[in-house]
C-alpha cells in the first residue's frame, strides 16, 4: 500500500495533537502514560513530537483517556480554525484522516 504525502494540514494538526498529548501529561513520565494507555513508548514519543501525524483513532483514544482527556477536548483542538484559512466545512472529513 502506498501512502501519500501528507498536506500541510494534516502535518500542523499532528503537531497541535503532540503538543495536546504533552501538555495533558504534564510531569508525568512518557513510559507511565504508554503503559497506561498498553501503547509503546516508541508510539507515544513519535505521536508527541508530530512524527506520526495521523495516529490510528483507536490509538487516539486510549492516549486521551490515560491522561483523562475527553476525546471531545482532543477535537476541538486539533481541528481549530487555523489562522487565514477559510476551511468551513472541513471537519466532516477530519475522522477519516485522523484514523489513516
């Protein structure tokens, strides 16, 4: 299977997930969220520092819900206006990117 590129937009909402994702976790370790999560570290680090971009739904989820964030609040961030862009209407489409 081929994977294309991916669009400036998918890059910058990855990076607002990390940035989400890092925030969220605070003082905590890297490797206690992962085990909370039954996710790896290695998977945590690439979805915090934007190298993974588009993580799989699923994965998305356990993350938020072992830093007790509400997937609505995860949303609401990662797919916020961005600045000039005039993108109404984006967001119905947003959950099939998310879950590439």
């Amino acid at each position: 299977m081929v994977r294309l590129p991916l669009t400036p937009e998918e890059v910058e909402r990855g990076q607002r997930l990390g940035a989400l994702l890092r925030r969220a976790r605070g003082e905590r370790s890297m490797l206690d969220i992962a085990l909370d999560a039954h996710v790896s570290p290695e998977t945590l680090r690439k979805i915090e520092s934007g190298r993974v971009a588009t993580p799989a739904f699923p994965t998305i989820a356990v993350i938020a819900d072992a830093l007790g964030l509400s997937l609505d609040v995860v949303w609401a961030e990662i797919n916020r206006p961005e600045r000039g862009a005039g993108r109404a209407g984006s967001g119905h489409h947003a959950p099939e990117q998310l879950a590439s």
